[in-house]
C-alpha cells in the first residue's frame, strides 16, 4: 500500500516536474528568440532614420552648391536625389486611386514624370529655406508591417520662425530598399492633398488621363 | 443695434441647419462639398483681392519691417486673441490650458504682448468657438468659401461669429477697440508667414481644391488633436499597406 502510494507520488511528482520543465523551456525559448525580431525592428528603424537625416543633410548641400544657378539647373540638379529616396511608382498609385488602373504604361509613366517635377518645384522652392534651418529628429515607430513613421522638426536658428513638425512615411520599395512614401508637414500630408486634387481633375473628365497629365505640366 | 442682434440670431439658427447637414462623425469624407460651384467663385474673388492688394502689402511688409519688429506684431496679435482662447478653455473645462494662457496673458500684458516675457517656454493650445462647438459634437458642416475670410467649416464660421459677439460683450471697450484696428494687421501679418505656402497653392493645377484639402487637415489636426490624428494614421496605413502588397 505505502509502495504504490510512494510509487503514485513519485510519478505525480515526476509529472510536475516535466511540466515545470516544459513551461520554463517554453519561457527561455520566448526570451531567447523575442530580442530578435525587436533587433530587427530597431535596425531598420535606425536605417531609416539614417536616411533621413542624409537626406536633409545632402539637400542643404545641394542648396548651397547650386546657389549660383538658376532655378531649371538648379531642378535638374536635385531631381536624382528625390528619384533615391521618394518611392514614385508608390507616390502615382497613392495618388491616382482607382484611376491608376485604367491608365495605360505611357499614361502611367508621363504621370509620373509630371509628378516628380511638381514634387522638385515644390523642393526647389523651400531649398533656401532649409539651407538656414535645423533638423532634429524625434522619434521613430513602426507601424504594421511595412511602415515606418520618422518624426522630427526644423527649426530657425535665429528664432524669428516657430518650429515646423515633420512625419516621414516610409516602406520597403521593390528592390528592399527604404524610402518616403509620404510627408506631412504640421499635420498635412502631401499625398492626401496632391490625391485630392488629382481625383477632383480625373472624377470631373471622366478619368482622362491625358488631360490630367497635361493640367500638371501646365504648371511646371 | 435690436436689428443687428436679430440678424445675427437668424444667421445663427441658419448656420446651425446648415451644420446639421453632414454626419457627427468626426472624419467625413473630405471631398463633400455641396456648395462647390459657388465656393469656387467666392474663392476666385478672394484670389483676385489677396493678389491684387492683401499680397502686395504683405510682400512690402516683409521686406520693409525688420524681423524683430514682425516677431514683436506677432507676439502682439497672438497676445490681443489670448481672451478667446481663456474664454473657451474655460468652456471646454481644460483648466490647463485657462490657468496657462490666463497666467501668459497677465505677464506679457506688461509689455502690451509686444515681447513675450514667457519666451515660447509654456506651450498653450489657441481656442476658438469653432473648437468649443466640436467639443460639444457638433457637426462640422460643409465646407464654405467665405468672402474676404477664406475657407471656413460651416461650424467653424458660425464659431468666429459666435466668438466676435461673445469677446466685444466680455472684453473691454479698449480692447475691443484695439482688436478691431487689428485685424487689418492680422491679416498682412499672416499673409506674410504663409506666402509661401500660397504661391505653391495658386501654382498648382487645382488651387481650390487644395487650398480646400490644405485647410481641412490643418482644422482637424487642430480642433481635434490625437483622436484625428490616430484616426486619419490608422486609415492611411491601411490604404498604404495595401498598395504596398
């Protein structure tokens, strides 16, 4: 009777202990392998950072270099960097809604080329503005899967300016690499607006491309 | 006087029915805009008026007026409109924000808000009617061209009317008096700040629409605040990711 009784203990015992030991395994395991997809995540949040910093500090160069220009070379010469890091084939897509789809390749790629001279007027214009400011970055999440948000601000040095709020979006493009997706400024993203005024022009002509393509030229 | 009291009441009860045109939900669709033929004439208007003399006076302001006397404008106007923000802080029940702006109000009137002895270091959110009306769930209506004043939400206008009335009967008579005188210089000292961001919307291919877009962000992001903010980041992620599949 003492015997089964001892030998039921024992197996009882034996029992909570494989248990314990699965439960600890289970816990090491979490511990060992959660570091790394954070390691992962902190990597490609410091890469973007990294990217954004490089990015304003190679636009002040530019901004200084081609000061003697006038504002054509001066388009031509900042239209390579905004090509490395804005994601145009995103951009159009984001831009155009449900239109996208119904243009063909020439359409696509003309509205493309439209959109990327808007996006170098737009920069051309606040370039000197930049060149006397500073950028300080804040913080940086990921959000989902894909996206990253870089948040930062510029400021004047000289004070005469209030300091201006910047979110960066970025995301893997095709060929693995990060770049912007999207740009807000206090609050108000390029893309929302640029797709607001795309839609109105398509919605009213009956998503004729051409003539949107022709519209954002007019304004080159 | 009766007369004009009356008009107002009934420009009012107008402005509300018009509010209560659109759904309470905070985030409507941005591109609803029943009144849009006629906000794009009222917007052509005020083009035509801001370039032929509120842009040339401002460019002249900023080329002729030293920045540090434009700071000094600047500190001066925000100093003037800080009774509105004490006002609906208090209605909105944000004791923070009237206990702030009450304090910075007192100290910078030693200096008739000309400098700001605070330095920038208190951080106070500006309030309007327009924010106290959001705050209460009321709609923000259609979107309105309004002449002379620009682009408005329908509550956000009945809100600067609401706000007009209320200061001239709670302020005193000289600073009522020297908010009038100011507006004009308001107005060019504004300009001057955002001329920037003007001249890239009137080159744009459609300068309504995102002048329409521009202001509506901006209002949301300031009326409010982290719930529009989450919101309209939730809802782009969305649409993002999946262009990104």
């Amino acid at each position: 009777m003492l015997i089964s009784k001892t030998i039921n203990l024992t197996k009882s015992l034996k029992n909570y202990w494989n248990k314990i030991k699965d439960f600890f395994l289970i816990v090491l395991l979490f511990v060992l392998l959660l570091p790394l997809p954070n390691q992962v995540f902190a990597e490609e949040l410091e890469k973007s950072n990294q990217l954004i910093e490089e990015m304003i500090i190679k636009s002040k160069k530019h901004a200084i270099e081609t000061l003697e220009l006038n504002k054509e070379e001066r388009s031509q010469k900042i239209t390579p960097l905004i090509r490395q890091y804005v994601n145009l084939d995103f951009m159009a897509r984001a831009t155009t809604g449900s239109f996208w789809s119904k243009a063909n390749d020439e359409q696509q790629l003309r509205y493309k080329d439209a959109l990327l001279h808007q996006i170098v007027n737009t920069v051309e214009e606040h370039l000197n503005t930049l060149a006397t400011l500073t950028y300080t970055p804040l913080n940086s999440e990921f959000r989902g899967k894909k996206i990253i948000y870089i948040r930062g601000k510029i400021e004047d040095k000289s004070k005469n300016n209030p300091p201006i709020n910047l979110l960066w979006k970025l995301a893997k493009s095709q060929n693995e690499t990060m770049s912007i997706i999207d740009l807000e400024i206090e609050g108000i993203s390029l893309v929302t607006s640029h797709k607001s005024e795309v839609m109105s022009i398509l919605r009213k002509n009956k998503g004729d491309f051409d003539y949107l393509i022709e519209r954002l030229n007019i304004k080159k | 006087m009766k007369i004009n009291s009356f008009l107002s009441c009934k420009l009012m009860v107008l402005i509300f029915i018009l509010s209560g045109c659109s759904s309470n939900n905070i985030i409507t669709s941005e591109t609803k805009d029943p009144f849009e033929k006629l906000n794009r004439k009222i917007f052509n208007f005020n083009k035509k008026i801001d370039q032929k003399i509120v842009a040339p006076i401002g460019s002249a302001y900023e080329e002729n007026i030293p920045a540090a006397a434009r700071n000094a404008i600047g500190s001066h106007l925000d100093w003037v409109d800080t009774p509105s923000t004490i006002f609906n802080s208090t209605i909105q029940m944000d004791l923070k924000n009237t206990i702030l702006s009450s304090a910075k109000f007192m100290l910078n009137g030693l200096t008739l808000g000309f400098y700001d002895l605070d330095k920038g270091e208190t951080a106070i959110k500006k309030k309007d009617f327009g924010s106290t009306l959001a705050k209460f769930n009321v709609p923000e209506g259609p979107f309105l061209m309004v002449p002379i004043l620009g682009p408005k939400m329908t509550r956000d206008f009945t809100g600067t009317i609401w706000n007009k009335y209320i200061m001239t009967n709670v302020s005193s008579d000289s600073l009522n008096n020297l908010t009038l005188l100011e507006t004009p210089l308001e107005t060019i000292d504004t300009r001057s700040k955002i001329s920037k961001t003007i001249d890239n919307i009137y080159e744009s291919p459609d300068p309504y629409v995102k002048l329409r877009s521009y202001y509506i962000q901006n209002r949301r992001n300031k009326v409010y605040g982290k719930n529009y903010v989450d919101f309209k980041n939730n809802k782009s992620d969305e649409e993002f990711e999946k262009l990104l599949e």
